[in-house]
C-alpha cells in the first residue's frame, strides 16, 4: 500500500482561495439583504482564513487553532441570538470552552520542549 502525501502549500493556497471569496460573498450579501445571517457567514470565513493559514504554516501556531475556534463559536451565538435557541448559545460556548482548553493544553506543551 502507498503512503500518499499531501501538498500542505496548495492545500492551504486552496483554503485561503476559498475564505476570500466566501468572505466576499459574505459582504456581498450583507449590503444586499442588510441580514445579520451573513456576518455568520463572514465569522466562518474568517475561521477557514485562520485554518488555512495555520494549514501552509510549517510550524504549529496554537494561536491561530484558537483563533478559528473562537470565530466558530462567535458564528455559532450570533445564530442562537438570531433564531432565539439556547441550544445553539450553549454549544457555541461549549465550542468556546474547548478551543481555549486545547489552546492551554498545546501553550504548556509547547512550553515544555523549548
């Protein structure tokens, strides 16, 4: 069996394609339907930018990791106080919560080998 090996560059270079025009859709959309749907869909976008970014970096960069997960749990209460479901609310913080555990656990370990 093969081991495949996958270009990190072009996968990242694809992402970061990718969030701009999800991004540009997102502002697009807002001055056009003035919803607030699609600042929801600007916070994904600025989560695909981070994870992109963090995917072509040749280093581990806990804080971009962290950063995508905060954009996510943003996008995630902005839906609940948009729909009135405190469902979403409570998932967004607990998404919150374990970005910033990870983040902790992977800033102490990276602490650790220096």
């Amino acid at each position: 069996m093969q081991r495949t090996k996958v270009d990190t560059k072009r996968l990242g270079n694809i992402g970061l394609i990718i969030s701009f025009l999800l991004m540009l859709f997102g502002i697009i959309d807002y001055f056009v339907n003035p919803y607030n749907y699609s600042i929801t869909i600007i916070l994904l976008s600025f989560a695909a930018l981070f994870s992109s970014i963090k995917i072509r970096a040749k280093k581990d960069l806990p804080l971009l990791r962290f950063a995508a997960g905060l954009c996510i749990a943003l996008a995630l209460v902005l839906h609940a106080i948009l729909i009135q479901n405190q469902y979403f609310a409570a998932f967004g913080f607990m998404t919150l919560l374990v970005f910033a555990v990870d983040y902790v656990k992977h800033s102490k370990h990276m602490k650790n080998q220096v």
